[in-house]
C-alpha cells in the first residue's frame, strides 16, 4: 500500500511540475500589474476570479474534447507527442528570446479577467498542449487535479502581484520566467525524443 501511495504521488508530481512551468504565473505578474493598475482591490480581486475561472473551465474542456478531436482525426498519442513536443519548444525559445511577454494593448475592463488574463494568458497553447500529452502519459484525474491546483495557484500568485513584484523586482520576475521557459524548453525535447521512439516502436511505449 505504501508503495502504490509513493507511485500515485509520483505520478501527481509529474503532472504539477510541467504544468506549473507552462502556466508561468511569474511571468505574467508584469502584464497583470500593467492591466490592472489604478483598479481598486476589489475590482482586481473579481478580475482574479474571473480569469481562474476561465482559464479552469478552458483547460478542462480541452482535456475532454482534445483528445476526442485527436481520436476523430486518427491522431496517435505518438504523433502528439513530436507535435506537441515541438510547439512547446516554440513557444518556450520565443519566451527565452523576447524581452518580455505581452498582453493586449487594448483591455475591456469588464472582460478583462477572461481576455486576456484568463485565456490565453493563463490557459494558452502551451498548458493546453502539455495538458492533453500529460493526459495521455498519466491519464485524466492527475492531469486534471494539477490543472485545477495550478490555476488556482496562479490566482494566488496574481493575488500577492503587488508584494511578489517589489520582493523580487523587475529583474527577479523576469529571471524566474526565464527559467521557467528554459525549463519547458527541456520539457519539450524530452516529450520529442520520447514520441519518436515510440513511432519507432511501433505500439510500444517508450
């Protein structure tokens, strides 16, 4: 029993980490801090919510109607792998090499906690893709509890945004976001490499 308890938390762990990396709640302080700046407490408490919220019910969706599209398609989970694998390498180089991430330049004050804090800033390509190859790794429940867990994590890193900022400043944040995109870069190759060499395997699962 205690092994198998070991084997779940694991399995949980394995799920969280790349999940943490691809929300990179740290990253986005900056951007959060420019949208919401002037707001009143409360006023930012709701866009809070409303981009967990969004960003949760988004991620979860995919999950289920993701793998069915890939099913409908006649995708294997090899092929998402390589793809998948490949997109977040993209997405994470594009962070290591920009300055800083960016959000929309023109923001609804009342939408704003659902576009674009809660999608795509929170739930974009890169949780969405690692969200669906976690799935088929480790199946729905880990995946989904870490979706959940991380998201609401990250509303609580937005919620500490005024105190997390001056603690680590400008330089910290984006040194931790930098890192974090390194971090998923490693993640992707090592998603690639194991996508091939189960298509080179045939049914096998590396």
């Amino acid at each position: 029993m205690e092994l198998e308890g070991c084997g779940g938390m694991k399995e949980y762990w394995l799920t969280f980490v790349p999940l943490f990396v691809a929300v990179d709640a740290f990253g986005l302080l900056p951007i959060f801090l420019g949208l919401t700046e002037g707001m009143d407490s409360g006023r930012v408490r709701r866009v809070i919510v409303q981009s967990v919220l969004t960003a949760t019910i988004v991620a979860l969706a995919f999950l289920f109607v993701g793998t069915a599209v890939l099913r409908l398609l006649g995708i294997t989970v090899a092929d998402f792998m390589v793809a998948g694998g490949v997109l977040l390498f993209i997405i994470s180089m594009t962070d290591l090499l920009t300055a800083e991430k960016k959000g929309r330049q023109q923001v609804d004050p009342e939408s704003l906690g659902a576009v674009p804090l809660g999608v795509p800033l929170l739930t974009g390509p890169a949780v969405l893709t690692t969200s669906i190859l976690l799935l088929n790794a480790y199946g729905l429940l880990p995946t989904a509890t870490a979706v959940i867990v991380n998201l609401l994590l990250a509303g609580v890193i937005l919620g500490f945004a005024g105190g997390i900022n001056r603690l680590l400043g400008k330089a910290g944040a984006k040194t931790l976001s930098k890192i974090a995109s390194l971090l998923l870069a490693a993640i992707a190759v090592s998603i690639v490499r194991k996508g091939v060499f189960w298509l080179i395997g045939g049914s096998a699962q590396p």
